[in-house]
C-alpha cells in the first residue's frame, strides 16, 4: 500500500539544500507502485515533480502537487565474451553503480565517477565528464508512461541524445519516468584521457599503463578538487552549459579573447568552457547574499545557508546577462529549474 505523506520538506531531497516543501509525497520502491498511483484518478490528474537523487534542480518555490521520488534498486549484469551488460534500478546512486562497475572491470564508465544524482535521471540529462558522455555506454532503458499505465522500452536511437539533452527533456518531457536503465560496457578499457586534467594528474602519480581504478579515483580526484560537496555546502554541480557556438561567432570571440579556451564542438561547431567565461567575468568565488559561485569553481553556483531558490535564479541571470554583454555568447541553464 503507498503511504501518500503531506507538507513534506525537501530541503534532504535537493543538494542545493533548498527548504521548500511537497504538498504530496511519495516515494517508489517498485515498478508496480507506479502503475498503483496512476490508477488512482485523485494522483494521475495532480500535477507531480519525479525526483531522484535532487542533483540537478532548483526549486523556485513550495510545490504544490505530488512529488514522487523514484527509490527502485538493484544492479544485474551480464558478460558475453568481452561484452558487459549491466542493468540498474532508477532509484541506483549513480556512483554507487559507477564503482560497482569499476571493482568488477566493466569498463566505460570511469570517467563518469562521482557524477551525482541517479541512475534514472541519467539519461534524462544525458549526463557526461571528461570527454564521456551517458549515450557512450548506454543500450536502453525501461520507462513508465503515465498516460497509459504501461512500461516502454527505449533504445539509444529513440532517445534522441544530444548535449546534456534527449527526448526526455524535450518532446516527451514530464511523459515517463524511468524504473532501469541497461548499460553495454566492456571487459577491454579504451581510456578517454585527453579531457580535462587526467592524462597530467596521472604522470603525477607515475602511473603509465593505468587500471579502470586508476582513472576512476583520478576523476574523483579532480571532481573533488575542484566541486564542492552537497553534504557541506548546497549545490547542484555544474549550473550551465558549456555553450556550443559557431565558428563564425567563435572567430569573433578569439579575436578579442585569443585565451578563450575552447574544444571541437562537433559538426563544425566550437565547445566553451563555461567556467572561464564566468571566471573572466569577475564571478569566481564571489557571494552575493546567501549565494555565490564556489571559489574553486565558477561554474558552480552554491547556497551558502538559507539561500532561496528565487535568490540562487536572481543571481544566475545577473552571470548570464554579465557573459552575454561581455562575450556576446549567451549561456544556459544545466540546472532543471522547478517553478
């Protein structure tokens, strides 16, 4: 039986430890607690809020339908010669799977430790880090449709994977939840080094031929360098984007800022660091009421104590339009804002 609690806070649920509270609250531990609460007409006509590990999103305000947190575990897997397939349930840390997989030798996902949130809202956002995106290691997943009370399969090709994006985010937003998520790994590492500091962080430990481990506890290495813990101060991560512009637009960029740093965005386009534009813009470690940006990261917006999820918006826009004036590139949101 489902236990529909009310006025519940979700200042645990969200790491920008933002205090807004759920008018309703579920939470699922079984594909078939899904199918219970959308047969009952009261819930499936409520507007409702899935939530999973609360990562990589921004409550402006109390919610005042059901929020619905996704709590389905378990991990299986599989290996066909050298082939790895390995299925987690929506409610999964990410990280946990990630070093489930790692302990094992799976490889694929080791540039991708310490990510948070869950394994259900990965493919939402299309999550990635140091070259390596979601889409790199994914085979399908399993979504409910609350429309119909039914579970579809997606494989790779239906949801439509871009940049921090996929189906689930675009045309059929707010359409499904996902239970499981199948991933096709390999017991044969190809190493992604190239990205970001882990080919220099390795030579600085002396290691040459490195194991999954070693990249792994590099990445998180860095990842912790660099981004604060939610546990100790509020967060969601990386706020924005990296904007993905034209070559046009990024001529004229480099011609006033030859330093702008910069990767091959694919399809002609040009990759930029979000972080450093943020950086040059004077924000770096700044803090404005409760909020502000991380010291050793621009890109991360934090919540000092107290701070409003209208508070952390309000500042978000002023690093917005302050890049935009400056750069002439306009940034975005990473961060799923909750109106």
């Amino acid at each position: 039986m489902l236990q529909i609690q009310e006025n519940v806070s979700l200042k645990n649920f969200n790491t920008f430890g933002v205090d807004a509270k759920a008018r309703y609250f579920v939470e699922i531990n079984r594909n078939d607690h899904l199918v219970e609460l959308f047969m009952d007409p009261q819930w499936k006509q409520m507007p409702h809020l899935v939530l999973g590990g609360g990562s990589n999103m921004l409550l402006l305000k109390d919610y005042e339908g059901l929020v619905i947190r996704i709590n389905i575990r378990g991990i299986e897997h599989r290996i066909s010669h050298n082939d790895v397939f390995v299925e987690a349930g929506g409610g999964e840390v990410w990280n946990d799977l990630v070093n489930f997989c790692v302990a094992r030798g799976y490889a694929g996902m080791e540039n991708l430790s310490l990510i948070p949130g869950s394994v259900g809202a990965s493919p939402i956002q299309n999550i990635g880090a140091y070259g390596v995106e979601l889409k790199d290691v994914f085979q399908s997943c399993n979504a409910f449709e609350l429309a119909t009370g039914t579970f579809k399969t997606f494989t790779k090709s239906d949801c439509k994977f871009g940049y921090r994006e996929s189906i689930f985010k675009s045309e059929l937003q707010g359409e499904y939840i996902i239970v499981s998520v199948k991933f096709h790994l390999s017991l044969v590492p190809n190493f992604n080094l190239k990205y970001g500091a882990i080919e220099q962080e390795l030579q600085n430990r002396g290691i040459t031929e490195p194991t999954l481990k070693d990249v792994s506890q590099v990445v998180s290495h860095i990842r912790v360098s660099k981004l604060p813990d939610p546990s100790t101060i509020g967060n969601a991560g990386s706020f924005f984007k990296n904007p993905i512009i034209s070559a046009e637009l990024f001529a004229q960029v480099h011609a006033k800022f030859p330093e702008v740093v910069n990767y091959p965005g694919g399809d002609g386009l040009v990759k930029l660091a979000a972080g450093w534009l943020i950086e040059q813009c004077g924000w770096k470690g700044k803090v404005v009421g409760h909020t502000g940006t991380w010291k050793n990261q621009a890109l991360v917006l934090v919540n000092h104590g107290g701070a409003t999820g209208e508070e952390v918006y309000s500042f978000s826009s002023q690093i917005i339009d302050s890049v935009y004036t400056k750069f002439g590139v306009l940034l975005q949101r990473e961060v799923n804002i909750i109106s």
